[in-house]
C-alpha cells in the first residue's frame, strides 16, 4: 500500500534543530512542509526569505502567538516539536484542542510535565521520546537482554557528553537508559538513581545507577553505559556524529504516528514496525 503524504508544522525552524528538520523534509517524498513555526515575525529577517532554507517553500512561517488564537487553525496532520518544557506544553494544548498530532523531542520535564503528557495522550497520538536516533532505541533493546543477566551483581554507570549549551542534565536520553534499565529489573528508579557524588559517599552500594554528565565544546551527544563486576566490565556506547540523525527520526515518527489512535507511544513503537524504517 503506498504512503499517503504526511502533513507537518515544525515549531523552532529558525534554530538549529529547525533548520536540519526542513532540510531532511526536502527530501523526503512522504512529508510536506505546512508551516515552519517561530516564537516572533520580523519582515525584516533574512532567515525568512532564506531560499537556502525555504527551497521551494514560500508562506510558511506564522507566529506561536497565532496559535493562541482559536479561531487560527493551521492545517497540518502532526506538530514536531524541539523546544524548551513551557513551549512544549502550550503546542500540547493546541494540539489536544484542535486534534492533532505532537511528536515531542523536548527534554528537560519534571514530572508533573510529564503527567500532563500522559493526560494529553488520552485525547491525541503523542510521540514522546528523548532520542530519536535508530541506534540508541537499539540499544534500549539490548539494556532489556542484559540488564536481568548483569544487574544485580553489576556496577551500573551511564555516562553521557554534550555541547557546552545544552541546559539539562542529565541528558534526557541518559535519564531514558537509567530507566530502561530500572523498569527491566524492576527497580524504584528514583531509589536507584545516583546524581551526585561529594565527600566520603562510603562503598558503592548494589542496585544503583550513577549518572556522569559532560558539557564541553560541540559534542553533538555521547552516551555510555557500563556495566561492572570483579572479574570483567561491559561498556556500550553510542555516538551521534550528525545532528540529522535526530531529525530523520523524527521524521519516520511522523509518519509513523499519522493513523494512529489517541495514546502516548515512542521511538520503540516506530521500531518494531519495519515498514517505517
């Protein structure tokens, strides 16, 4: 059955997630770009008539203040969003009133964000995922295989690096890892989770998941997991060397997600359907 074409928004097109967003749109013959979302409208902005960025595209831009208004609906099937909690949370709502549906690559939520999402799940499709890479949601797979081999008589220790302007840590994707690995071992994850080490911790204790974070230059994202014991050590690691790793997958997620009934689903859901990839 062929493909029926997806139409997206994308909030944030001026910035760098935006920009990679668009490029891989136009390549790919399943997507249309509806409307390319940012935060102000200047005419006298050069990112706006940037052919370079646009290609074919004209009219796409509008603001998020236009979105506030109920009587502006925008036609589009599903909102890929890259921002920041707050703004994320107001496309949700937009999304929720008017039906559509939200792939969401924002980190940084607390948990009563995060709640919220669950509620919107009940009313549209959401895709939520802190990693859109194919290699790191592998690698949630194979955390499942080793996790109820190794864990109890491991060290466990999930290290991750980024550029120097990413605000959160740790990284959302290391967070999801830690909790990969406390789900399959049945583990309370906010008992096991070790964010910081000063001073005389004492001895390492069991059952625990520490987490290192690394701010420096422009490392677009490196995460490690090791797993430890007297006699031998496990290391997996994943390095993204291209940003549009993340966009691409985020575009399979749109696709993938256009039919979908209401529910919150992830990056794992896109895997094990091999048609999308």
């Amino acid at each position: 059955m062929e493909k029926k074409i997806t139409k997206v928004a994308i909030t944030g097109a001026r910035g760098r997630m935006g920009k990679l967003l668009i490029k891989e749109i136009q390549k790919n013959k399943y997507i249309h770009l509806q409307y390319a979302l940012i935060n102000n409208m200047n005419q006298s902005d050069n990112t706006i008539n940037n052919k370079k960025i646009l290609a074919n595209h004209t009219k796409l831009f509008t603001t998020l203040n236009n979105l506030k208004k109920k009587k502006y609906i925008l036609d589009f099937d599903t909102l890929i969003d890259f921002s920041e909690p707050q703004s994320t949370l107001k496309m949700i709502k937009y999304c929720v009133e008017n039906k559509k549906n939200i792939i969401i690559g924002t980190t940084g939520f607390n948990d009563t964000q995060i709640t919220q999402i669950h509620e919107a799940s009940k009313k549209i499709p959401i895709l939520f995922s802190a990693n859109f890479s194919i290699g790191i949601n592998i690698i949630h797979n194979i955390l499942k295989y080793i996790s109820p081999i190794l864990g109890n008589q491991a060290d466990i220790e999930i290290i991750e690096s980024h550029h120097r302007n990413k605000k959160d840590a740790p990284s959302g994707t290391a967070l999801q890892l830690g909790k990969v690995i406390s789900h399959t071992m049945q583990w309370d994850f906010k008992k096991s989770a070790i964010f910081s080490r000063y001073g005389n911790t004492g001895v390492r204790k069991k059952r625990k998941i520490g987490f290192s974070s690394i701010r420096e230059g422009n490392t677009i994202g490196e995460h490690t997991i090791l797993f430890s014991n007297r006699h031998e050590k496990i290391s997996i690691t994943h390095t993204a060397t291209c940003r549009s790793t993340f966009a691409k997958g985020a575009l399979k997620a749109a696709i993938w997600i256009h039919k979908k009934k209401k529910g919150l689903y992830s990056m794992s859901d896109v895997l094990k359907d091999n048609s999308s990839l």
